[in-house]
C-alpha cells in the first residue's frame, strides 16, 4: 500500500524540510567525513533528540567468551557512530544481563538509550512489579530510559504503575511494543486510551500495514516510533530478495550504498518514525546500518519510487 503524506502530516510530526520529509536542514554531514553525525528526530512528548538508528538485541542473551567479546564490541561502537538506543527485553534471555555487565565494563552508559520490556500476562501485576526490579538490577542502572510493555500483555494493567515509576523518575519514558500486523489496531486504540511515550511496531517497504492504524495513531498522539524487523523478520529477509541484484543508480541520490541502507532509510523517513533498532552482532554490520542513519533521506516522491522499485522485483 502506497500513502501520501501531507506537509501538514509531516509538521505535526515536526520534521519537514527541503532535503526530505523527516529532517532539518543543515542536521545531515558528508558520508565522506571522518566522523559522520548520525541524524536524529525529536520525541514528541520531550522534544529530545534521538539517533535515528539504534540496535536490537534479541541475540545478545549469550555466554560463549568469543561471542561477548563480540557484543561488547558493538555497544562500544555504537555511541561512536553517533547511535544510543539499545533495545531488550527478559524475554531474550540473558541478554538484560549482558547488556548491563558490558555496559558497566565500557562505562558509556550515559551514551546510551536503555529500553526494555515487561509484560502483565494473566493480569499478574505483582509478577510486573517484581519484573522491573529484576531489569534495573541486571541492567545496572538506576534510572532506565524506555520501559515498554512487551506485545501488548496487560497495557490496561500496566499502564498506572508505568506512570507511577515514571513520575518517581525511574523511567524516562513508556510505551508498548508489538511485531504482528494482527496487533496493530489493538496498538492504535492503545496509544489513544493511555498516554504512551513511544510505540514499538514492525515496519519496513515490504511490511506497511502500520500505515494503516499504528503510524497515523502514533502522529495523532505525539507518540514516539521505534522500528523493529525493518529487514524483514519472520515475514522473511529483505535480503533474499535482492540476493545478486545491484542497487538501482538512483539510490546515489540519498546516500545509499548498500541494501540495509536503502530498507533502513526507507523506513526511517516516514513521518512518523523515530528510530529504527535492526538486531546487530556483527562490527561490518553496525558500520552498514548506522551509514543508514546519515546523509540525505528520501522525500515522498523519493519514497514512492522505491515503493514502485520494490513492486517491480
């Protein structure tokens, strides 16, 4: 499905400009400097800026030695690059645990955007309660930057506790998270009924059924937009599609240079995105995505001819 956006839509979202609908002008700096300057976007109900490309971490639940050296790696890296956000969860195992020791070992968590996850499931509340403190103490961290509520388990029992921990100023920020196109309404009505900081969803140029109810709500609301799966995910990698295939000439025109690049920027100028966090363990593939995170970024003409590139293949 292909969606027009009006400049009205794009300066609600406080993002329009002449170099494309989701950035100010001057913010971008040379792919070729030494140190390129990630972009970023506000998040609507602060006005803080955010790096527009951050890292999932649903592999990052490990114990191998070489495999925690590589994630240590990254999160090194990343805040390099000009990136914060790190996204987990309890559910992906160790990964709270990780991300708090090497976090701690770098000593760049004022660098970093923390977000994590939990989940009501059969209306447990005191279960929650017990799950939060079990994040701060594996995250090592006093004060967590994100606390979404997991594929929407217990929004309407969570959502007082969440702004009571906010208002102790032990959360920045709350929000809810989904990955299935069948949540998405469940998401919207959400975002109208409690006062949500930020939405997680999948979305990517082959998965755009959150421009029918997620994205516009997530507008509508002042609500900030976190990226999941935006190379595919379950629905199946992006990748495989263009396996062999050149980037058309024309993805010059932004800045693009590999295929993550082109999923990534996709996705990133819509309007309504704040950030996209594609899973990462790999230093070559943090380098990649974070240059999606940087330059110019398509317009709506610009998006719609990728939309039409995609359709072709």
């Amino acid at each position: 499905m292909t969606h027009v956006y009006s400049r009205r839509d794009a300066l609600k979202a406080g993002m329009v400009t002449g170099a494309g609908l989701a950035f100010g002008a001057g913010v971008g700096t040379a792919l070729g400097a030494p140190n390129p300057r990630m972009l970023t976007k506000p998040i609507p109900s602060t006005g803080e800026q955010l790096p527009i490309v951050g890292l999932g971490t649903n592999q990052y639940g490990v114990e191998a030695p070489e495999e925690i050296a590589a994630r240590r790696s990254v999160l090194a890296k990343l805040p390099e690059l000009g990136g914060a956000v790190v996204d987990t969860a309890p559910a992906y195992g160790l990964s709270e645990a990780v991300i708090g020791s090497l976090v701690g070992e770098l000593r760049n968590r004022g660098r970093l955007f923390l977000a994590t996850k939990l989940t009501a499931t059969g209306g447990d509340l005191e279960g929650s309660k017990a799950s939060i403190e079990r994040s701060f103490e594996r995250l090592r961290t006093e004060v967590i930057d994100l606390m979404q509520v997991h594929n929407l388990a217990g929004t309407d029992i969570l959502a007082p506790l969440l702004q009571e921990q906010k208002r102790a100023k032990r959360l920045r920020y709350i929000g809810i998270t989904t990955s299935r196109d069948e949540q998405h309404a469940e998401a919207a009505a959400s975002l109208g009924k409690h006062a949500w900081d930020f939405v997680q969803v999948n979305y990517s140029i082959d998965d755009r059924e959150a421009e029918r109810d997620v994205l516009p709500a997530a507008l509508d609301r002042g609500a900030a937009v976190l990226v999941n799966v935006p190379f595919g995910g379950r629905r199946g990698s992006l990748f495989a599609r263009v396996a062999g295939r050149p980037l058309p000439p024309w993805a010059a025109e932004i800045d693009v240079a590999s295929w993550a690049q082109f999923f990534l920027k996709y996705s990133l100028s819509h309007p309504a995105v704040t950030c996209a966090i594609p899973g990462m363990t790999k230093l070559a593939h943090l380098d990649d995505n974070a240059a999606g995170g940087v330059g110019r970024m398509p317009d709506a003409a610009m998006r719609r001819r990728m939309e039409q590139f995609w359709g072709s293949l």
